[in-house]
C-alpha cells in the first residue's frame, strides 16, 4: 500500500512542476513538487522496511 502511495505522491511532484503549475510564482510551484517528491520517497522507503 505504501508503494502505491509513494509512487502516486511521485507522479503528483512531477504533474504539479511540470504540467499543472497551480500557482503563478515558479519557486512555490517546485516547493510543493519537492514536498511531494520527499513524501513518496518516504512512502517507498517505509514500504521497503517493513
């Protein structure tokens, strides 16, 4: 389950920098793609230990 997460948070980082772009200012776009990156790294990571 945590993979699923993990990836999906991933594939969100990668939509919301590149595609989406929700907000105007460029810097707070790749804030929020990194947050999302991190927290699918995280997901991974936990799927993998346990």
């Amino acid at each position: 389950m945590y993979i699923f997460i993990g990836i999906l948070n991933i594939l969100c980082g990668i939509l919301v920098c590149f595609v989406i772009g929700p907000f105007d200012n460029k810097v707070l776009n790749i804030c929020i793609s990194l947050l999302f990156f991190v927290n699918g790294i995280l997901g991974i990571r936990k799927a993998i230990k346990n």
